[in-house]
C-alpha cells in the first residue's frame, strides 16, 4: 500500500486527475476500477473519481509496487488495460502469435508502446503468469521478428530455458517457416529455388541482390512454389531456408516479380491501382522439426501450427 499527502498544490484536483500525473504508468480506465473497487480510498473512506481532494487529504493506493514505478520502455505494458493478441498457440513455455500487419514487434523511436511484445507482456502480466517483481533478470521475449507491415506468426518464449531452446532451434534452422505472399505476374518457372547473396544498406534500409559472392553479402536461399494466378496475380508459398532480411520481398523482386504493396521493391502504379500500402506478405504457417534435443520443449517435434486467416489471400484468392 502507497500513500499520498495532499498538500496545497494538489488540492482542488479530481481524484482521477491527480492519479493520471502522480501514478503515469496506472492506465486510467484501471484507476476507475480501483476506485470502485475501493482499492484507492480517501481517508480511508469510499472514493468517486471526480471528487475534489482538499489539503490535508490522505490518500491510500493498494495496488501493486510496478505502478509506482517510474516510467521507462521497460515497464510500458502496464500502461495497456486490454492487450491485443492472436493467439495461435500458447502453453506453459511458449506462445506463437499472429502480428497484423502494421503493427511493431518491438519499440522504434516512433512507437515505445503499441508493440507485440508490450501486448505480449501485459497479457503475461494480467494472467499472473509472469511476476516482474519476482524475476532477478528473466523477462518473456519475442523469439523472431517480421517487419512492421509483414503479418504473421511471431515465436515468444514464456520462461528462460523455452527462450535458449528456442534461439538454438532458429539459428539451426530446426523451424521451419512459410509465407504466403502475392507477387505480380505470373512466375515461371511456376515453382523454384533461389540462390543469391544480399547485401544491405543501413542508410536506405533496403538490400542489394547480387548473383555471386560480394563483401558483406550474406548468402540466402528461397523456395517457392505457385499456389494460383489470378490475371496479374499469382499466390505464392515460400519456404524460407536463411532468415535474411527482406530475403523474399528483394528476391521476388529481383526475379522480376515484386510483391503486390511493396513500397521498397514493388511497382508503385501497380500498389496505388490496388490501394495496397503493405507488401502482401504473411508468415502464415510454422512446423518444428527437432532432430537433435529439444529438452522441455521436446513435445512440440513435428508439430506445425497456422494462422486461421492471411487478409490478402481472402481478398483475392478466396
């Protein structure tokens, strides 16, 4: 329990106002809750949240030491009262969550709290699964990323042992991930292998596909194959073999097939004729394949998960 003495530099606030600058990190709909729960009292007596505090007021907060805090990229998600998730899959060690599109994974200088990660956390939080109070070092964590405007399915770890399994199983490529994406044209041949290298350029924040060995290039190898084609439109699923980035988007386009809403690599007249502002990409579907020993997480070998719906699949395959 926190108390706060009124003085007169506080006085004549609303109680809900006064609790939005000396409690930033206490979302203001969950204030209300507390309030009507009685977990905020003044004076130990029932409070209403538009009721004036006066000098000499005492005011007592029974709710937890996190909200003290000071704010920070840390702590963020406890600014979330609603967090939301896709949940694809969750059990006591892992999570696999379908991002939208459009939506961070992790914090950028533009956005610190409407991310994946931050929804994530405060989910944990709210379920009493995970105790920041209680933990030395440990917090729950993203085990992959997909950019902001690709969707699809995000690997979290839930405990630090799920977390070391997890980041061994992707960098030994033991899951295996697959996109759905639409490229313009029709591909031919239908189904395929890319062999490349990619090199990419801080400053633009885009890769340069080259055919042979370059400095700094990192070589990266792409499967796919044609599902359908509809006019200009052909649906593809892609296996990804190296996990490099815009390894698909720069590669398709590279092949003379750019995705559909691409803004780095596709056809801008093409994107504008369709409204499309996010490349038609999605992870949409994930297998673990454990050859070596997966520990506690052993029981998820040959298992494979995916997403309920891809947007643009509905939009124009369906």
């Amino acid at each position: 329990m926190r108390e706060f003495h009124i003085g007169k530099n506080d006085e004549n606030q609303r109680l809900d106002r006064f609790l939005g600058k000396a409690i930033p990190l206490l979302p203001a709909s969950l204030a209300q809750k507390y309030i009507r729960l009685k977990r905020i009292k003044v004076n130990g007596a029932r409070a209403q949240r538009d009721q004036k505090l006066v000098a000499g007021d005492i005011l007592q907060c029974y709710i937890n030491d996190e909200f003290f805090e000071s704010p920070s990229e840390e702590n963020v998600y406890l600014t979330i009262t609603t967090p939301r998730l896709k949940i694809v899959y969750e059990d006591e060690n892992i999570m696999l969550l379908d991002k939208p599109a459009g939506m961070l994974a992790h914090a950028d200088e533009h956005e610190k709290v409407n991310t994946l990660v931050n929804h994530m956390l405060a989910y944990l939080y709210q379920k009493r699964e995970w105790r920041p109070r209680e933990e030395n070092a440990f917090t729950p964590a993203l085990c992959n990323r997909i950019d902001r405007n690709t969707g699809g399915i995000v690997v979290a770890a839930k405990n630090a042992e799920a977390l070391r399994i997890l980041n061994d199983k992707i960098r030994d490529r033991e899951i295996a991930k697959y996109y759905l994406c639409i490229a313009l044209g029709r591909v031919e041949p239908p189904q395929g292998r890319i062999e490349c290298f990619l090199r990419k350029d801080e400053k633009s924040n885009t890769v340069r596909v080259y055919h042979r060995p370059v400095p700094d290039g990192r070589s990266a190898i792409t499967l796919y194959q044609t599902l359908q084609t509809r006019g200009e439109l052909s649906l593809l699923e892609v296996e990804l073999l190296t996990g490099r980035t815009h390894q698909i988007r720069a590669s398709m386009a590279d092949l003379g097939h750019p995705l559909l809403g691409d803004g780095k690599y596709g056809v801008g007249s093409v994107n504008r004729k369709y409204g499309e502002t996010h490349q038609a990409l999605y992870s949409y579907r994930l297998r673990f394949d454990f050859p070596s020993d997966a520990g506690i997480l052993e029981y998820l070998h040959g298992r494979e998960f995916q997403v309920d719906e891809v947007p643009f699949q509905k939009k124009y395959f369906s």
